[in-house]
C-alpha cells in the first residue's frame, strides 16, 4: 500500500510506518494522517494489510478539507475505497 501512495500525493511522506500529511511540526503525540477505508476508520495495521489490487481509489484531505473529521482529522485525511468489502 505505501508503494501505492509514494510520489502519487504532492507533500505526502511516508516515514517509519506512518503516513504524514502536514509535515512533522508536532512536540506530542503523532502526526500521522487519519486512515478512512470504505468510511470505516483504520489503524495503519489495517492498512498495512490492503491488497493494493482491491483499491478502487485513494484521496487525500489536507487543510480545511480535512475538518469534516473534526480534530481526528487535524492531520490530514486518506481516504480509501475499495472495490469489495472491507474483510
């Protein structure tokens, strides 16, 4: 999956396991993006386990875009759909 994502979302790294959205400005706590797969939050585990075959398509929310996720979302957004069910 993070072969997926690489190079594809301008200011978007991968560092460590985690997807960074904003850069890593923060003193506490992660800056990791919030993981949404078919509207169902994951943990990057989860996430980890995605077969990049069953990806029907990735977005990423930066900024005010991201707000819809309230505070979870503080961080950026990447949000997932797959073309079945999340198993």
């Amino acid at each position: 999956m993070y072969d997926l994502m690489m190079g594809r979302f301008p200011g978007v790294t991968i560092s460590n396991g985690e997807i960074i959205i904003r850069g890593r400005s923060s003193f506490e706590g992660s800056n990791s993006a919030l993981i949404i797969v078919n509207d169902i939050e994951v943990d990057i585990a989860m996430f980890e386990n995605i077969s990049p075959s069953s990806v029907r398509s990735i977005n990423v929310l930066k900024d005010s875009s991201a707000s819809a996720y309230g505070s979870r979302g503080a961080n950026g957004v990447v949000i997932i759909e797959l073309k079945g069910k999340l198993d």
